[in-house]
C-alpha cells in the first residue's frame, strides 16, 4: 500500500454558516427544538434570516469544519462537498481553500443555491441549528474523486448528509472505494434526529465496513435503541474497532472492542457549544491518521473542542490550534 496523500478526506455538507446570539423565547415562537437540527425549505431560510440581526458569517457545515480543524491542526487535508456556481459558494471555496484544504468538488450550475445553516446561540452557549441543504444536498455519485480517496488514511462521512438517497449511496461507494485500497473509514451520526430518520440505514452503512464511529450519548443510544449509555457503548464496541462518544461535561469513552478509555474533558468556559463535535473528530482523526495513540488522540480531541466551546462560533482560530500541538 502506498504512503497516503492526505492524512483526512471529508465528505459533507458544504455550507455557508450564519451564526446569531437569541434567546429561548426566540426558539418557543419558531417551534425549535433546543441544540437540535432541523432540515428547512428556502422559504423558511429567507424568514429566519430576514430575523436574525447581527450574526457572523462563514463557511461552514460540520465535517468541513473538522476538515479545517484539522488543517489547522498540521494534518493534510482534502474535503469533498457541494456548492452551487453563486456567490455563497464561491465564498465557500475560497474559505475552506486558504485554509490548506484540498477542494475539488465542481460546482453544481443550475438548480438550488449554496446550502446555508442559521445557527441560534442561547446564553447557556447551547447551538440550535436550521439547515437549508440547497446544493449540498445534491451530492451524488459523480461527486466521489476516487483518486483523493484512495489516497487518504482515513475518508470521513457526516451523518447529516445522509437524508439524500443519492448521498447515501456514494457513501456507500466511497466506503468501498477506501477499503479495496486498505483505508480506513469514518462516520459521525451528526444527530440524534438524523439517527432517528435513518437508523437501518446508518446500521448497514455500519456494518458494510466503517472502521471509526462519532457520537454523542443521544445519537448513540438512538441508534440502538438503548435507554442506557453504556449498553449503547458495549453495541458500537462489537460493531467498528473504534466507537468515540462524546459525554459533553463528563468528557468521552473510546471504545475498542470490550475495552472502554475514558478522556477526561478539558476545562473551560463555555461561551458556544457551536463545533465541539466537529474539532474533537478533528483533533481525534488528526493525530490517530499520524500514528498516535488513542489515548493522545482522545486528548488533542478533547482539547481542540474545548477551544471551540470557549469562542462564539465553529472553529477556533488556528494559532490557538497550533499552539496545542506543543503540548500534545
């Protein structure tokens, strides 16, 4: 087997982030389930926007953001996901290109707009987020690069991009893809709403040959159908080699086959809970593709999320991420 490429290619949603403080009462009025996702139509986008007043802008979507997590982090990147020839999604590749990340995806021409995700922050830092998917939800088939694949040590796919048959199905190729050149795979099931539309779906994606598993105790519990965590946990373990679940506060547990490492969390204040499971994949996936141990890979994750819980939005600037490079 060739030495690889790229130590991470991400597969997601390619999304232009749109991020604002509000407070509860904002969500009661919307009918928005607290720190959840909720998938909308453009008509809604344009409402909801028209109502946030003094948000941040970005290129976003949550594997994208690991991709650039990552980067940041010395890890040699590449992401594949869809924008539209507009604006928005020149934006987006110009973005997430100055970053060091290898994007080669073509732009859709004709059809819906760049996706876009307004991200409502409350004052206890919880994110509650409304995603229009517009052309990234447009991935399909073609879109693979089998090349850039083939390439990486680990191909990572979001969860969230998982509602779109057509995306369902390259993730099964691209799985296949990566394991005929001896590749390892990673999924992040993104939410627990998401495991709840697609539970047989994701399990089969599962058991067809995804090696490294991301989730939270909802989203795990969710998926097989467990009330307790640890009966969910002793599931992934038989399932992938490794299953890291994140416990929020409590930190996380890496599961590898019967044995269970707890990752002590980080502390800090948290100011937007915005991307701590995006940069802790990123920490995780950065120093596991470079050798590390999982224990040092549970640390840089656990430290790269507490970075980004500690600022107002998705990624932490990448001097503080190269600074915990020297302690890791």
């Amino acid at each position: 087997m060739s030495e690889p490429r790229f130590d991470l290619t991400g597969i997601g949603n390619a999304i232009v982030d749109m991020l604002a403080l509000t407070d509860d009462s904002f969500l009661s009025r919307h009918d928005m389930p607290k720190g959840g996702m909720t998938l909308i139509d453009a008509d809604t986008a344009t409402r909801l926007t028209a109502e946030m007043q003094g948000g941040q802008t970005a290129s976003g979507g949550s594997v994208a953001n690991s991709c650039a997590v990552a980067a940041a982090l010395g890890a040699r990147v590449a992401f594949l996901g869809k924008v539209a020839a507009d604006p928005l999604g020149d934006a987006f590749r110009r973005d997430i290109s100055a970053l060091g990340v290898h994007f080669p995806t073509k732009p859709l021409l004709s059809g819906a707009p760049t996706a876009r995700c307004l991200i409502l922050v409350t004052p206890d830092g919880q994110r509650t987020m409304n995603t229009y998917l517009g052309a990234g939800g447009e991935f399909s088939l073609p879109d693979l690069d089998e090349t850039v694949i083939a390439g990486s040590a680990i191909t990572y796919l979001e969860g969230y991009l998982f509602d779109p048959p057509a995306a369902q199905t390259a993730f099964a190729e691209a799985v296949r893809i990566a394991r005929s050149f001896s590749r390892k795979t990673a999924l992040s099931l993104s939410d627990a709403f998401c495991v709840d539309r697609h539970r047989d779906s994701f399990r089969r994606l599962i058991a067809g040959g995804i090696d490294i598993l991301f989730a939270n105790e909802a989203e795990i519990c969710s998926l097989y159908e467990r009330n307790d965590f640890a009966d969910a946990a002793a599931d992934a373990g038989n399932d992938v080699k490794l299953a890291i679940l994140t416990k929020s506060e409590a930190g996380s547990v890496i599961v590898e086959g019967k044995t269970q490492t707890a990752i002590a969390p980080v502390p800090t204040t948290v100011r937007d809970t915005t991307g701590a499971g995006d940069a802790y994949a990123a920490g995780f996936l950065t120093a596991y593709a470079q050798g590390k141990s999982i224990v040092e890979a549970g640390n840089l994750g656990a430290a790269a999320a507490a970075l980004a819980i500690s600022q107002i939005g998705a990624r932490p600037p990448a001097d503080s991420l190269k600074a915990l490079l020297k302690n890791a």
